[in-house]
C-alpha cells in the first residue's frame, strides 16, 4: 500500500474580493488566523502548498485589474499556482495532473468561499478519488439574502456546507487536526 501523500489547497484567497459588493469584513480575523495557521503548518511539516486563483470577466477577477493576487494579510509561498475560471479547482487547470505526478491522494482544502468554490473543489476532489479534509474554519465566506429574503450568515452558510460535505465529500477538521493526519498518514 502506497503512502498518503496530502496537499494544501489554498482556494481564492485573493485581493479580488475585497473590491466585490458582497465583501464583508467581519470574519477577517478569525479567517486570517486559521488560514495562516494552516499555510504555516503545512509548510512547517513538508506538505505542497497550491495556491488557486479566480479569474472572470468581472472587473475585480481580471489579471490586468492587478486585484488576482494574495491579500494582503496572507503571508504564502505556493509550491505552484493555477488560475481558474470555473468554481472548481480542477476545471480547466493542470491540478489533476500536477496531484499525480507529485502521488498526491488526499487534500486539505481552505480559501473563499465557503460555499463556492472551496465546497465545489472538495467535492470534485472527492468525486475524483481523493480522500479530503475541509477546514471550514479556514475558510471565508459573506452574508447572502435567499430569493424569499431571508439573510444567512456566513456562519449559517458555513453550517450549511459542513452539513453537506460531511461524511459524503470530505472530513470536516480544524487546522491542528488536518496537519494531524497529514503528518500521521505520511
């Protein structure tokens, strides 16, 4: 049986958003904290780091807007960065390809949205046969209103994508237990 080999996955965590007209910086600190916790982690204990960034043809997810790039307050040094246009990781990117070449099978995956394109590569991951940790505390997310009005928290929208993703598309875990595993499983 072949080791299990683990990658980060830092997903969109981009100076985009700070220009879109949903951002909310409310959860900041919290975010930032376990973000940097977990890129600092991982680095510490030899697992790749891949850093994702969106592009689109919203002004702010433009290259040339010079907005597609790290925020500011994130402090990473990717092992290799892949720009995507989709909500998925792995459509239209050499991620797939770069995870086999390298005998990676399990990811741990972070960044913005929650409920976007970090739940939409965690189950596309998943689908794809790798086993996933989802580190929802390292994640970012906003307030959005439903069609009936109703507002859902970040917190509400993180419940939400933890309650659909566990035990179906991804492990749930906190920074120190995603690098717990990652290092056990080496």
């Amino acid at each position: 049986m072949s080791a299990i080999k683990t990658t980060l996955i830092v997903v969109d965590a981009q100076e985009s958003f700070r220009h879109a007209p949903y951002w909310d910086a409310n959860e900041l600190p919290d975010y930032f904290r376990h973000q940097q916790a977990l890129i600092d982690g991982a680095k510490a204990a030899g697992i790749p780091v891949v850093q994702i960034f969106h592009t689109d043809s919203d002004e702010e997810f433009r290259v040339e807007s010079g907005l597609v790039r790290t925020l500011n307050e994130l402090k990473i040094e990717p092992d290799v960065t892949f720009l995507k246009t989709r909500h998925s990781a792995f459509v239209g990117t050499p991620l797939h390809i770069w995870l086999t070449e390298h005998g990676i099978n399990r990811l741990i995956v972070s960044g913005i949205r929650t409920e976007q394109c970090c739940e939409t590569t965690a189950r596309h991951a998943a689908d794809s046969g790798y086993a996933v940790d989802f580190v929802t505390d390292a994640t970012l997310t906003f307030p959005m209103t439903h069609a009936s009005g109703e507002v859902f928290s970040a917190k509400d929208i993180k419940t939400r994508t933890e309650l659909v993703l566990a035990d179906r598309f991804a492990r749930i875990a906190t920074v120190n237990e995603a690098l717990a595993a990652a290092i056990e499983a080496a």
